[in-house]
C-alpha cells in the first residue's frame, strides 16, 4: 500500500513530496521529488534481533547528502506507523544526491540516546531545476540484517524479487554507468561434484545475462550471450577522460565436444542497445582460451585491460596479456619465472590467485606515482603458491613495455605458507591489503584461519602481524562496505566440514593510552556481531551495491545447490 506523508498510517509503503529548492530560483524552477519509503521483513538477524524495520520504532529521519552540499536532514515522530505533517528536507538541486531514509527508537540523534533501528538509501540521483521525477523508491529493512531482494508488486504488496538465471556459480557482477547492476553468465554444477569452479565439476553453463535495478528492485533480461560461459572475466570500460560504459566479457569455461573447455572468445556488451556483440576471432584472447583469470582495467582512458594466469586450453606458460578492445590483445608477458613446470614453459601457471591494483605502489624518477597490479598465491597443477609478485605500469605506449614485472621487489612470498581461493581486499584508508584464509592445499584441503597484513607503504608484510578469523576456510567473499571506518565483511566459505553460513568483520578500534595519551584506530576481527547468512555459501560474488547494500549472488551450499541472492543491510 502506497499514501501521502500527510495521511500515512502504517503500512508496507508509503510516500512523501518535497519541493527541492535551488539556490536562487523562483517556486516555478524548483524541482519535485516523490520518495516512496518501503519497509522490507528481514530473514535473518542477530539473536533477540527483530526481522520487523518498525517494530518499536517511534522516529522516522530524512537525510539528504551529495557532492557540494552539506548534508540536511529532518525528523518526524513515528507513532504506529503515523508519520507528523511535514516534508523531506530541502536541499539544493545537483547531480549525485542521495536520501537516506531512518526508523528510530525514542529518537534518531544517537547522542540524545536515539537508537537507529532500520535503514535503507536511495541510488544516487541527478536532480535538476524543473524536474518533477517518477517516485523514488528507498528500500528500509532493521540494520545488520540479511534481506531478500525485494519490490513493490502490481498490487503494492512487497515481494521477493526473483533472479531470472538459477546457474549462477563463476557468474560476473559489474555495476553500470547508471548504477544498475549487470550480471553475466554463470555455472551449474553437478550434485556430487567436489569442488565450484574445475570444468570437470559443472554440470551446463548459461547464456543468461540481466539488470538487477537497486531502484525498483527488479531482475529483468538484457540481451543473450553469444556464447555460454562460466569463471570469466568482465570489466566496464571508461575513463576520467574518456566516457564509455561497454563491458568487455573475455574467456571463462564454454561447453564444446561434450566438455567444459577455456575459452579464447571476447565479447562486449552495449548499456545502450543491450545486446552482446561476440569480436572477430583476430581479436579473442591470443596463445591460449583461459579461465579463472584476473582482469582489471590498466589504461582506463584507452581501454586497455590487463589480464594475469588462468587455467587453460592448451596448457598455459604462466602469461599476463594486455587487451584492447577493437585491437585484441596488445601485449603479453610471462608471470614468474618457472623453477619447474612445462618444459618450455615462460612463467608459472598460476589460477584461483588474487589480484590487486595499488594506485601509489611506487614512484618514477620525477615523483609521480606508479600504479601496480600485485598478484598473490594460487594454485597449479604442481600445487599451491606462495609467489607474490607486482607489475607496475608506465605510461601506456601501445604495447607490452608498458608494462614491467618489479624484480626488485620488497616481498615475493607469503607469510607462513602457500595459499589458494583467499580473498585480498585493499583498504585505501589504512593503506593495507588484508589477505583472508585460503587453503594450503589443492582440492579444498586443509583450510586457513589466518588474515595476513601487507602494508602498501612498506610493500611488505611484517613479521607477527596478522589476525585469525573465527573458523579456517576458503573462498570466502570479502567486501569494504564502509570507508569511513574501514570496514571489510566476510561472508561464508568453506571449512572443514563444507560450506558455511558464518560472517566476520575487520573493523577498526579506537585505543587511547592511559592518563589521556594518544589514541590510534587498530583492526581487529569481530565474529559475534553479524548474524548468520540465511544459506551457506562458498565461491559467492559479493558486490556493494549504489545504496551501500552489499549483495551476494550465486555460489553453492550444501549438495551443491545454488542460493537464492541476498542482501546484506550493515550496522
């Protein structure tokens, strides 16, 4: 159900009108903003935690914030679902506003002794003088909390939103210009099956791709795959100073003979025609199709891609390319030297690996920065690697000496031991890349609890600096959810015995010293102040999405199945 602020009574839904002021302009240019505010039923919370966003709640804030404005907010009583007469508040017309929407109890002013019960954000919106707009819709749901993906139905009931492909492990989740949300591909994998993401494992691969709107909430088609795949690659193309938007699809398993095969294919799919256009043979991934790669945008305002290791067909050298969309690959390289391996081999094959780009990793004769790609552990067929190595990027020049391996390098290892299918998360705010858990052995053997710390400053990690997570396991998701205070989520993976519901965060502390000393912010590792996931879940895509929900699509739980998405809501 859907009504105005000045007749709200309690409901699944409701709307509020504001006028948004400009600076200067007459009642005639003012813009007007419909916001409609819908309260969404947790599925799991804490323990003694309520799955209801109204429950208890007696306030209800507004807070508009954006670039080049102060952020401006209002607050109403919030009496069994009756909302005071009022409107949002007024803030000035711009690009890249955004409404916040809180439930409180006794009052949102944390420091008058609030409690902030429920929260939800609009996606970011481009308002302008005149504009009248179609309602905005503000999803609220009881902080840390999961939640399924919701809309409003034809009838104004609030439904769970269902995606429209169910093979969803090794699927690509990569947000567009407009915020929305494209998702490519994807993998079914046999029942009995021991590991997501061995060819040997799956049972189809998907043509499937769609849009997930954090507006509306709605999975919907966009365009076919002009060939299958699943554990590829997927990176959206532009720069600061060359718009674009496309999204380059490269590799990942294909189905072929009967088999599941790497793939050398390129395709590029259009955010304006919606449609995936498969690039001509000359232009697919050169010396071999992979899979399992790592890929991240080197050259961004040439649209210049840098793709290190895979698992491939035929068997790979261990090779790093550079690719060019409309050109092919650009240029190609050979990843760590190889003490063993095939004998004519170039480098170490390397998948399941990590990749990080560290925009200040170094610095050039003249004192700019040097931006890096820095690869960490992995596994081959000879088994599990310690080997980190970075490869930094010089101005791009058309080809392969642009980019060169650092054989300089502070550290070339791991701490303590090899490692394969961890996570590595760059927190620009602590100047650390956290190296989460992991499994020292091939086949999903012998998981790790150990968090390793490497300090970009020093380019190294230090001897005894470390964290445990809470249970040792592998192939968890790990997410920065908030810059502010440094915050990286963990969510399920695989432990000893199989996949798991459990979430953790790395969250910062504040330590003074006694007798009103200094006070420094230190990580630590908090295991018992997030609930569960509604599904165990291993081999996930995690994604933060444009109103700060982190979403968690695919992967596999018990016996192999495949869980429906959600959305975890954070503190």
């Amino acid at each position: 159900m859907r009504i105005r602020l000045t007749t709200l009574v309690l409901a699944f839904s409701w709307a509020v009108t504001v006028a948004v002021a400009g600076c200067g302009e007459e009642v005639g240019a003012t813009a007007v903003l419909t916001v409609d505010v819908v309260t969404v039923k947790a599925a799991k919370v804490m323990t003694g935690a309520s799955t209801d966003p109204v429950k208890d709640a007696t306030a209800i804030k507004f807070t508009a914030s954006g670039a080049g404005m102060d952020a401006v907010s209002v607050e109403y009583g919030f009496d069994a679902g009756v909302v005071g007469s009022g409107a949002l508040p007024e803030f000035q017309v711009g690009y890249e506003r955004q409404m916040t929407v809180e439930l409180c109890s006794g009052t949102c002013d944390l420091e008058a002794g609030g409690t902030i019960l429920s929260r939800g954000r609009s996606v970011l919106l481009k308002i302008l003088e005149g504009d009248k707009t179609k309602p905005k819709t503000v999803f609220v749901a009881p902080l840390n909390s999961f939640v399924p993906p919701s809309k409003v139905g034809e009838t104004d009931a609030i439904e769970t939103s269902k995606i429209i492909g169910s093979e969803r492990v090794g699927a690509t989740v990569t947000e567009l210009e407009d915020g929305t949300l494209l998702i490519i591909g994807g993998a079914k994998i046999k029942a009995g099956a021991k590991s997501w993401y061995r060819p040997d494992d799956i049972e189809s691969v998907s043509n499937k791709a769609e849009i997930y709107d954090p507006q509306s909430g709605v999975f919907t088609s966009t365009g076919i795959l002009t060939r299958a795949r699943s554990h590829h690659a997927a990176i959206k193309l532009g720069g600061p100073n060359k718009a674009d938007g496309r999204v380059v699809v490269m590799g990942g398993y294909e189905s072929k003979a009967g088999a599941f095969v790497p793939t050398m294919s390129v395709e590029i799919y259009d955010p304006v025609t919606k449609t995936f256009t498969e690039e001509p043979e000359n232009r697919w991934l050169a010396g071999a199709g992979r899979a399992l790669m790592t890929a991240g945008l080197a050259y961004p305002d040439d649209g210049v891609i840098f793709l290190a290791g895979g698992i491939s067909d035929p068997v790979d050298r261990g090779a790093w390319l550079l690719y060019q969309p409309g050109r092919g690959t650009a240029g190609a390289g050979g990843l760590t030297p190889a003490e063993v391996g095939p004998e004519n081999g170039k480098g170490t094959p390397r998948w399941n690996h990590t990749m990080t780009f560290l925009p200040t990793y170094g610095k050039s004769a003249g004192g700019a920065s040097i931006p890096a790609f820095v690869l960490m552990g992995g596994e081959n067929d000879l088994g599990t690697l310690s080997e980190v190595e970075a490869y930094q990027l010089d101005p791009w020049n058309g080809g392969s000496s642009s980019v060169r391996r650092d054989v300089n390098a502070v550290t070339t290892a791991l701490p303590a031991t090899a490692r394969t299918l961890h996570s590595a998360v760059y927190v620009p705010g602590q100047g650390i890349v956290w190296v989460i858990g992991g499994f020292e052995d091939k086949e999903l053997t012998r998981p790790i609890n150990r968090v390793e710390v490497f300090r970009v400053g020093a380019l190294s990690f230090t001897d005894g600096e470390y964290l445990d997570l809470a249970e040792a396991r592998g192939g968890v998701s790990a997410t920065l959810i908030e810059t502010a205070t440094n915050t990286v989520f963990i969510a399920g993976g695989k432990g000893a015995g199989g996949p798991l519901t459990r979430t953790e965060m790395i969250v910062e502390t504040k330590v003074c010293q006694e007798g009103g000393g200094a006070c420094v912010r230190q990580p630590s590792i908090v295991s018992d102040k997030t609930p569960e996931m509604d599904s165990a879940r291993v081999g996930q895509a995690a994604i933060l999405d444009p109103t700060s929900r982190l979403l968690l699509l695919g992967g596999v739980s018990a016996d192999n199945a495949i869980p429906d998405p959600i959305f975890y809501n954070p503190l």
